[in-house]
C-alpha cells in the first residue's frame, strides 16, 4: 500500500469551505433552537469560521448566503474576513424565502416574479464582484406538489432563459454552479432534480457553468460516487456540498452517517482530477447543526473530509490497475477495502505538528477557551438564524 509519507504533500491543497449558516441557529421543521454564543451578525459568524481555520488549517473560505448575509459594505466584509485569517468564498443565492416565490422563482409562471428572481441572482453577482468571491451557486425551491399544477416542460424553458441572463453577467474569472435535489420543499416534481437536469442547464449555458453535488440530494441507494465520476469526466463537477444523511436531506456531519461511502466519493475525487492544483472541483460544507455545538460540528466535518481524503490518496493504484487487469475481482476490492480501513489519524496529528497546528484540532478548540468567550460575550441582539 502506499505510504503516509507519499502521500503527506498532497494533503496540503485540501481546503473546505464552511457555510455562514452552520453557526446560526438551525432546528427542524418543528422547531429552531436557540443557543448561547450564537452569532448576532455576519462578522460573528465569519469570526466562527476563521475559528475552525485556526485550529485544523483546512477551512480557509466561508461562503455566504445573500439575504442572511447581507451588509451595507461588502468591500468592509472582506476585509474583516482577511483580518480574521479567512476569505469570502461563494456567493449563494437566495429565492426561497420570499412570498412572491411561493410557486417557483426562475421558473414561476409569472415573468414578474421570475424577473424578480433574476434580479436577485444579479444582485449577488454585484456582492461577488466586491467580495471576490468566484462561485455563484444556485439552489432553487422551484416545484410543484400536485400533477397538473404547473407546466413542467415550459417551466424547463423558463429556468434555461434566467440562467442564461445570469450566466451571461458572470466575469471573467467568475463562475456558476446550479445545485440538484430531488425533491423537498416540493413533493411531486422538482425544477432541477437530477445532475442531469443541472448538466443539461450548464453546458448549455457555456464553461463557466458547472454543476453542484449536494451529497443528501439523492434517492436512497443511488450511487453517488458514479455521478461524481461522470461529472469529473465531462468536466463539470463545479462544486460539492458535503454533509451526510441516513433518510433524506438530513444535513449532518459529513462521514457521520456512512464513512465508507464518503471514502468512495474521495476516490472518484483524486481518480477524476477533482482534487489538488488546477481542480475546478470546489469542496464545501453544507450542513445545519442542530442538536451540537456548531464550532465544534464544523471542525469534525472538515476533519473527516481530511481524514478520509488521506485514505483515498493512500489507494495503491497501481496494484489496483493489475488485480483489475488480471481479472482479480477479490484482490482488487481486498486492495480498495485496505485503504478504506487504515487508520490515519496518528499520522495526520504529526502532519499537522510539522505545520504549526495542533495535532489534537478538537481537543486544542475545546480547551482554547474560545467557545466560553462567545457564550459570555453574545449576550443581547438578535441571534443569526438559518433563515
Ligand atoms: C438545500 O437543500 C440546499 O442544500 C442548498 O444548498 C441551500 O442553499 C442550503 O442548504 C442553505 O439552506
Ligand atoms: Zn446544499
Ligand atoms: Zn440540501
């Protein structure tokens, strides 16, 4: 098997985007939970993030989600985010939680509304040009509950018309990423469902469109590591949203609910060129914490996705290619489990030793002090919510 030490210089290029809204309040349909230390405003949640980035190195953008994230001075916002040691990454847009979108955005029935939701969109692409940020990442709520509600088929024509005004203000080095999920909150069709679907919008659209794989958007049983190895192989996998799910769009930590399938999707990444320099593929958290601590909750998911990324990289691809040759079907899965079983977490503390961090992030967070200061110091004010 390959050696921690071939491996230890690729891990340097892994960085994993955290959302702003992992450190607001976040609940269930039935209930959000308060917590002590929540943020009360954009910097406090920015602070957060930088917080993870402190202490495991691996989480050096934050992406914001425009309206929560909206300030009056973005140019400022940046700065403060470069003070505290992090940048703003992607820009995500917003056209969910508006009455007028109750029926669909981009692909409402109305051009109205889906002017409006236009608009939005090119709203957020003037934050990005202040922040910026290179990824514009579209999730749409669009759908219907009911057959016969709305036109499936006109609504497809409407969303590739919004996309394409949008796509077409994007600058040079700026980019879009349209998210799929199969369903939730519509219940019988969704306007982008599939990667499919979003493969069909984006490379319509031209090359600086790419498509979003959002890990808990998937039919049980799908196999999500195929869909990673198609999009790498026709150049579109623009972007993930990690989490990890036992039911639905459950939002969980990442490698939580099933490791072994996030070391299978890691495999696909590195097998794809989906990871290290020149990597289009950009690696992100999408996730609500609920029930834990949020700071807490974000350094195990990003120290998950590291920690499994280690496993894929020490596959032994060259005993592979030959089991595979042979014909070997046992060797080469005995040769794919080896690497999924290792335990690499004795090698990544000295790694992170030898690079200044703390061989123990959890532990150095936890006694860092950092998460009383917040519990006593955001006291009063209006906790930052998930919507
Ligand atoms: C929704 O299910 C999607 O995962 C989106 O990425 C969404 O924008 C994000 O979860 C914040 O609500
Ligand atoms: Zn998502
Ligand atoms: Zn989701």
């Amino acid at each position: 098997m390959t050696s921690f030490e071939a491996v230890a210089d690729q891990l340097d290029h892994l960085a994993v985007e955290v959302p702003s809204w992992a450190y607001g309040n976040s609940g269930t349909r039935f209930k959000v939970f308060g917590s002590p230390g929540t943020p009360r405003t954009v910097e406090e949640k920015i602070a957060d993030a930088a917080a993870v980035h402190r202490f495991t190195g691996l989480a050096p953008t934050v992406a914001l989600h425009i309206p929560w994230d909206l300030v009056d001075d973005f140019g400022k916002l940046k700065a403060y985010a470069d003070d505290q040691g992090v940048a703003l990454g992607t820009i995500n847009s917003n056209t969910f939680q508006d009455d007028d979108y109750k029926l669909g955005s981009l692909t409402h029935a109305d051009p109205k509304i889906r002017q409006k939701a236009v608009d939005h969109n090119l709203a957020c692409i003037d934050v990005m040009d202040q922040t910026g940020s290179r990824d514009l990442k579209i999730w749409l709520a669009d759908g219907t509950n009911y057959p016969g509600q709305g036109d499936i088929r006109a609504r497809q024509d409407w969303l590739a018309e919004g996309l394409r005004t949008i796509y077409d203000r994007l600058g040079g080095d700026q980019r879009m990423v349209l998210e799929y999920k199969f369903f939730e909150p519509a219940f019988y069709h969704t306007d982008v469902p599939d990667w499919g679907t979003s493969y069909a919008h984006v490379s319509a659209l031209g090359p600086k469109a790419f498509v979003c794989l959002d890990t808990g958007h998937h039919a049980p049983g799908t196999n999500i590591e195929f869909i990673v190895a198609q999009l790498l192989r026709l150049g579109r996998l623009g972007s993930f949203d990690f989490n990890s799910r036992f039911y639905a769009d459950d939002d969980l930590i990442v490698g939580a609910a099933d490791p072994f399938q996030l070391f299978r999707i890691l495999v696909e990444v590195v097998r794809g060129g989906g990871y290290g320099e020149g990597s289009q593929t950009a690696l992100m958290l999408d996730q609500c914490h609920n029930i834990e601590k949020k700071i807490p909750g974000q350094i195990r998911s990003v120290l998950n996705v590291q920690e499994m990324l280690t496993r894929a990289l020490l596959l032994d691809t060259a005993a592979l290619d030959a089991a595979r040759t042979d014909g070997d079907v046992l060797l080469a899965n005995e040769i794919y489990m080896d690497a999924f079983y290792t335990d690499v977490r004795r090698d990544l503390a000295g790694w992170r030793e030898q690079r200044g961090l703390p061989a123990d992030p959890m532990r150095a967070f936890l006694a860092s002090g950092y998460q009383d200061d917040i519990e006593a110091a955001r006291v009063g004010g209006t906790q930052a919510g998930w919507n």
